[in-house]
C-alpha cells in the first residue's frame, strides 16, 4: 500500500520556550493554550553546510516566539522556530510613564533601516543608516566608526593593544592603591625590537607609574604642602578693637612622584618577568618638571649652533651629595686628547715655597720686594679660604 504524501495549510501559532538543545540546534516550544510541549528546528537567518557559514543565533529559554508547522508536512512532526513573538509578551510601562501594554519588549530606539545585535547583558553590534557603526561590550567599553570624519573613536574604562611587536595599555588603577581613595591612570607602552623576542626593549609609563619617586631637591616628598602665612585684620564684635591675624595659606603642593617612566632594556630575550634590573637608560620626570636621568652608555650633546645650559637664572652648577658645593665640571679637548689641566691647591703651595726663597734671598741683601710680600699673602689666604685665587664654584677635573 502506497501513501501519498498531501500539502496542508502551514500553521502558524505562539508559544514559548522552555528549554533549549544548543548541541543538536532542537529546543522545546510550549504552544499557548497548549499542556505539552512541542520539539522545534533552530533556523538560521542564512546558512551554508560548508563550514559553518551563515548567520547564527541560539535562543534562550523563557523566549516568547512564533512557531511555524510547514505545509509540506502532513504529520508536521518537525516545525521550526519562525521568530521572536514580540506581540507576546507586552511591556508595562505605567510606572515610567508610558502606555501600558507596550510592545517594544525592552528593545533600542531604532531609526528606519538600523540593524542591531543585542544580548540582554548590554554587549551587540548597531548598524545604523548614514554608515555610523557601534561594537560595544558594555556602555563603558565600545568602538564608534564614524563616516562623517572617516574616525574610529573607542571609548573605555581601561585599554589594551596586544600585538608581536608590544603592548599598549591605558588603565584605570583600583581606588585601594591610592591614600585617599582615588582612581589613578597608568598608561604603558612596552615595544619590541624583535617580534620573536621573549621579551621587550623599550617600555613607557605616564602617569601613576608605581616607581620611586624623584627626590632631586632638599624636602622633596609627594604631595608636601608648600604653606605660607597671610595677614588678615579681625575686628572683634561691640567694642570694633581690630586684630591681625596670621592665617596659613596653602600655596602649592610639591608633587615629586614620577609621572612618566621611560626605560631601554639591553637585553630583550629575557622573558618578561627577567627584565627588571637590566635598564641601561632610564628617564624618570615628576609633575614638578623635575628630570632625572640614569644611563649605562656613553651621553654626548651635539648642535649646530649652540647648548646653553641655566639654572635659576645664573650660570649652570653641579652640587655633591656630600657637602652641598656647588661645582662646574669642565674638561678641555676632545677625547683620547686631552690636555692636563692645572691642580690650583698644588701649584700655589709650590709658588710660595719658591717666592719665599727668592724673598729671603733678595731682603737679605737689602732689596726689597713689596710686591713679592703680597703675593704671598695673598696665596696663604687662597689656601684658606679661596679668594682671590681659588674659585669655590669652579672646579677642572
């Protein structure tokens, strides 16, 4: 006995659904007014059985929908998902406002011909008409390609660029690493010489760069108060008696922490974590324009014109650590070619031994030497004290 299969009327009808198969792309439709439920196909907007190739979704359970049993199917024991039953599942907006029974089911302000791909945890694609394009994670993490400047704007919370060659990260620091409670920023930059490399040859940081503070001048602490005193009259209630008082002022704040950290690696082929330590150069500068460099190699300043070098104005000064001195260190020639430059202390204690045998010689004979005499004396007050021929700011090395 043959049965000839017959085309009936497609049926089209609401339900929801109650549970889902993503493995073998079923889920479980419960039809309205239906007491069981009915196993449907997921489609696919458009697919290809060639690898995977088309436009996918995967519903959720609790998903108002259509289902649709097809004609071609006389026992229509397999329908199949048509779409989302918008008109299912009303929105009470009576609380915000609006007219209740709403059907916009919590979906964004669309203009006529904008596409949008949503998940109800705030991430999608909006493709909008005019050709502006929004991919976004979160309200705080999105890229914006804007047709009108031809411009790629991302906004974010905190950034990261990984690529072979280096990363690129803008952050925002947790609230617990500052004092106060305040956000820090730290921008990194690390680069490579060589994509191979376990590791990176030149890193950047700006902003809170987490690194030793930069402690160039005397009292120099981070966020130090800079406090003056102010004047101000007070004239006192009833009798008008006037009085001054002495108000502190809070002038500036010294802020000697390093804002911008730049490092030169000499070795990139350690691993990441192996870097630190092997700095050949390192630029360290604080918010108060203070500059600190460190460097292995050899530093030389070339200009076709010229290097002026002032500090507060005057000539420029170098102090040591150990007594305050201020000194210019000055070397002449060139290098491998120097000449020796003169030792002051030694050359004036051998002038006076020498004039002073020359003095004693010629008054001995009854010549007299006034002029000799002052030297001397003014040599045995060099050697004490500098002047007038010994300079305390000059030193030749």
């Amino acid at each position: 006995m043959t049965v000839s299969s017959r085309s009936v009327p497609a049926l089209i009808s609401q339900g929801r659904i109650t549970e889902v198969d993503a493995a073998r792309w079923l889920c479980r439709v419960r039809e309205d007014g239906g007491d069981s439920d009915v196993t449907v196909s997921i489609p696919s907007l458009y697919s290809h059985p060639i690898g995977g190739e088309g436009v996918h979704y995967m519903p959720e359970v609790g998903a108002p929908c259509y289902i649709c049993h097809p004609s071609d199917n006389a026992r229509r024991t397999m329908p199949f998902l048509l779409l989302a039953g918008a008109a299912t599942a009303p929105k009470d907006r009576s609380e915000q406002g609006g007219s209740p029974g709403s059907l916009d089911m919590f979906r964004p302000f669309l203009s006529p011909g904008d596409i949008a791909l949503l998940t109800r945890d705030g991430n999608g694609l909006v493709l909008r008409r005019g050709g502006v394009t929004e991919i976004r994670g979160t309200a705080l993490a999105k890229i914006f390609f804007d047709p009108t400047r031809n411009q790629v704007l991302t906004i974010a919370e905190n950034y990261k660029l990984q690529t072979f060659g280096g990363t690129t990260e803008w952050k925002n620091l947790v609230a617990e690493k500052d004092a106060e409670g305040r956000i820090q920023t730290q921008y990194v930059m690390k680069a490579k010489q060589y994509a191979t490399s376990k590791g990176h040859s030149v890193q950047l940081k700006i902003g809170a760069t987490d690194e030793d503070q930069i402690n160039l001048q005397v009292g120099d602490e981070a966020e130090q108060e800079i406090i003056s005193y102010k004047s101000v009259p007070y004239t006192l209630a009833g009798d008008g008696s006037t009085y001054t008082v002495q108000v502190p002022v809070v002038e500036a704040l010294k802020d000697s922490a390093r804002v911008v950290d730049f490092r030169v690696f000499s070795d990139e082929t350690k691993f990441e974590v192996d870097l630190e330590g092997t700095e050949s150069f390192v630029l360290g500068m604080d918010r108060e324009g203070d500059l600190q460099i460190e460097t292995d190699g050899a530093t030389k300043i070339e200009s076709d014109k010229w290097v002026e070098i002032v500090v507060a104005g005057a000539p420029p000064s170098i102090k040591t650590e150990e007594s305050q001195v201020k000194k210019v260190l000055i070397t002449k020639g060139v290098q491998g070619a120097t000449e020796a430059a003169m030792r002051g202390e030694t050359f004036l204690a051998d002038l006076s031994a020498s004039l002073t045998e020359i003095e004693t010689a010629l008054n001995g004979i009854g010549i007299a030497t006034p002029d000799t005499a002052a030297l001397l004396a003014n040599i045995e007050m060099s050697m004490v004290s500098g002047p007038p021929y010994l300079s305390s700011t000059l030193e030749s090395e």
